[in-house]
C-alpha cells in the first residue's frame, strides 16, 4: 500500500471556513455522533438504515486511526459560533469490497446532521478539505461513491469537479463512483 499524503501521520490538521472549524476527532464527540448516526434521514442513503452505537465508536476509532497510519482521513465538523458538533468529512481508505475496485484513490466523504443541510456547509467544508488534499495527496485524483438515488450528494460533488466515471457495485447495490482530479496547489 502507498501513503496518499505527503504529510506525516499524526494529528488532523484543525482548517477554518467562514462558518465551521474542521479538527481532529475526539472521543467526546462520541455521543453527537451517535445521535448524528442513528438519523434514519443521516443514514438513508448511506447504510440505509441507522448505525448502532457499537458500529459508531468503531467509526470513531477508524478516524483517528487514519490520521496516525494515513496522515489523512476526517475531520469533526464544528459551528463556529456555537462548538456544536454539525458532521464529518474527509478522506479514507476503507479498503471496501467495491466492483471494480477504487484502487488507491482517497476516498472523499462528508456527512451532517440534518439540521444543517441544505445551507451550503457540505460545499463549504469540501472546498476546504479539497484544497487541503491539493497540497498534500500524491496521488492524482480521490473518488468518491454514492447510492445512485442521492442526487443532493452526487450536486454537491459535481460543484467540486467530481465527475461521473461508472456504476459499481457495493453491498450488493448499484454505486455511483464519481472522481476528481487533483488540481495543482
């Protein structure tokens, strides 16, 4: 396996957008993610149903992992005038069973609580993820994957120059991967 990043594996870096600050997990954002991820309109296009508190500290312990083998992966979302936890996002490497392979491509990814959609913060925070994965991925493009039916996500995604490469298929389902290319920093 080559590493994505050229930087060195530890601590996520903490990146600031007009609404939000971006930084590393923390095992006190256990119980917002809980609460995030047992939201059936959170979950319904990503495991289409919600997850359990057992596989939400797994999810935990797998971000902060990435940032100390990867030296990439997510960052915790946080409303800048309140602290509130509000979603993730990021890049990772599950290692998914997905036909055809992703290959070595960082997986881009976000999720927000439901009180936030639709205000702009996915594309907020993603413009500054990617920019920070311009600097410092190797690698030359991320992809990322949707259920076929998630036309917001599949919007927001091709409003950060993803565009669609094929269908696969993961968990037995129809997947839209979509790619980008890095752009140069």
């Amino acid at each position: 396996m080559t590493t994505q990043s050229s930087t060195q594996p530890g601590a996520a870096p903490e990146i600031l957008t007009a609404r939000t600050r971006m930084r590393g997990h923390r095992i006190s954002d256990f119980d917002a993610m809980v609460a995030m991820w047992r939201d059936e309109i959170v979950t319904r296009f990503i495991l289409g149903r919600p997850s359990s508190a057992t596989e939400t500290w797994s999810r935990l312990l797998r971000y902060i992992g990435h940032w100390q083998a990867l030296g990439f992966g997510y960052w915790a979302i946080e409303d800048r005038d309140t602290g509130r936890f509000i979603g993730e996002v990021g890049f990772a490497d599950y290692k998914r069973e997905i036909e055809p392979t992703l290959g070595d491509a960082p997986e881009a990814g976000w999720v927000l609580a439901p009180e936030v959609h639709g205000k702009g913060i996915a594309t907020e925070v993603m413009t500054a993820a990617l920019d920070w994965a311009d600097r410092n991925f190797t690698d030359p493009k991320t992809v990322c994957i949707f259920d076929p039916d998630h036309q917001g996500s599949m919007r927001v995604a091709a409003k950060l120059g993803y565009q669609p490469a094929h269908l696969a298929t993961f968990m037995d389902k129809p997947t839209q991967v979509m790619t980008r290319l890095r752009q140069p920093a």
